[in-house]
C-alpha cells in the first residue's frame, strides 16, 4: 500500500474499529448467543489488522471517493463477472442467491451481473417479493437499539461517507410500498463478501454498489433465493 494511502486508511479504521457489522435500522436485530458475538468481534480484529493489504486505491466519486480493494484477495467467483443465466426472472431483475453469495442483475439474451456480496445470519433476510423503494448515495446509518446497548459509544445517527457501514450506496427494499428497512447497500468490511455474517442486509464492495446502482431504477424487482427456491 503506497504512503499516500496510510492516512486514508487510517481514517477509514478510526471509528470502523468500535462498530459491530450493521444494517441501517434492521428489524431483526442481530442475535444469538454471546460467543458468536465475539467471534465477530475477533474476526474483525484481526482483518483490520490486514486492512493495509486490503486498500488499493480510490475511485472518484461526490462528495467522497470510493475506496477500492485488492480483488485479488476474493476468491474468483465473487469478483464481478458478466455469466450466462438461466433463471426465469425478467431484465432488470435484481436476484440474491443466499446460499451462493451472489447478486445477479438479470440482463436480456440469457446474460447477467453477477456479484459476490455477504448474506445476513441464517433466519435474518426479509422474504417475499420485494422492488427497489428507493436509493441512496453515501446513505447514513442508523445503529440499532441492541448495537447502542452493547455499545454506547456508538453514534445515534452516522452521515454518510467512507467510515459509514453502508458504504457509498444503498438500493432499500420495500414490500406492498412499506420499507422493510432492509438494504442492499456498500461494506467498509471487505473481507466479509461471501459470508454469511451481517444483521440481514445484503453487502457489496462499494465498487460494485455503485456499479449496481447505475443500472438498477427505482421500482426494480428484488428476488431472494435459496438455490433455485424462491424465499
């Protein structure tokens, strides 16, 4: 990592290192018996002590730029990648596949987006038809009461930007016009894409949220599955 980057860097780890993973306002609060908790507290610890190895760059954006990662570090079937699709979802489907650890944006003649994103904990996801309710660039989070009670130290409120753990967009996921206050939305944890570790939001490296973002309108169909069952 060049010398220019250690300050960003720095930045980025200052408050990411008191924050538990998180879903802006997620009604299923995360839970499970204490020695998970601190397996993901450790787990943490120690990837943001490879964060240096993580960071590669920044992408330009407004207001804030978009930090980049080393994509050598994810296995090859969770960089993005165009591949043949055969689902019977319509273009401009976006698909989550649960057990996969995919998101594929369903394009026309049998083709789509696919990306390696993280899962929530098993039982944490919404389930059923849901559509793109709305979208957000550098959205703000929103800690939920557990994660304040654990931690009070933790922000009320986080406006967006590179420390936010919604990372640099967000797609929200509205069932029958009610926001089920779940997201599809950016990480400052890029070691959790393929995981199944979040709060039941469905993370992306913020390079691919913001790719996603560009191509998915308001109003655009969300499908959840597991395997080839819809959920």
């Amino acid at each position: 990592m060049s010398d220019a980057l250690r300050p960003a860097r720095r930045a980025f780890l200052l408050l990411a290192a008191t924050m538990l993973s998180a879903c802006a306002g997620v009604p299923t609060e995360l839970s499970g018996p204490p020695p998970k908790n601190e397996r993901k507290r450790r787990a943490r610890e120690l990837a943001e002590e490879e964060l240096d190895d993580w960071l590669v760059g920044f992408m330009p954006d407004e207001p804030y730029d978009v930090p980049l990662v080393d994509l050598s570090k994810l296995p090859h079937r969770h960089r993005r990648t165009e591949v043949d699709y055969g689902g019977p979802e319509k273009p401009g489907t976006v698909v989550v596949d649960l057990d996969a650890r995919h998101a594929f944006l369903v394009l026309k003649g049998g083709r789509a987006l696919r990306y390696g994103v993280g899962v929530g904990e098993e039982g944490q996801s919404w389930t059923g038809p849901a559509v793109v309710g709305g979208k957000a660039r550098w959205p703000s989070w929103t800690p939920t009461p557990r994660m304040l009670a654990e931690d009070p130290t933790l922000p009320k409120t986080m406006p967006g930007g590179v420390l936010n753990p919604l990372g640099a967009r967000a797609l929200y996921v509205v069932q029958n016009g009610r926001d089920t206050l779940f997201r599809l939305h950016g990480t400052d944890e890029p070691w959790s894409i393929g995981e199944e570790d979040s709060s039941g939001c469905i993370r992306f490296l913020n390079e691919d949220i913001v790719h996603l973002f560009d191509r998915v309108p308001v109003g655009a169909p969300i499908v959840l599955k597991r395997g080839d069952r819809v959920v």
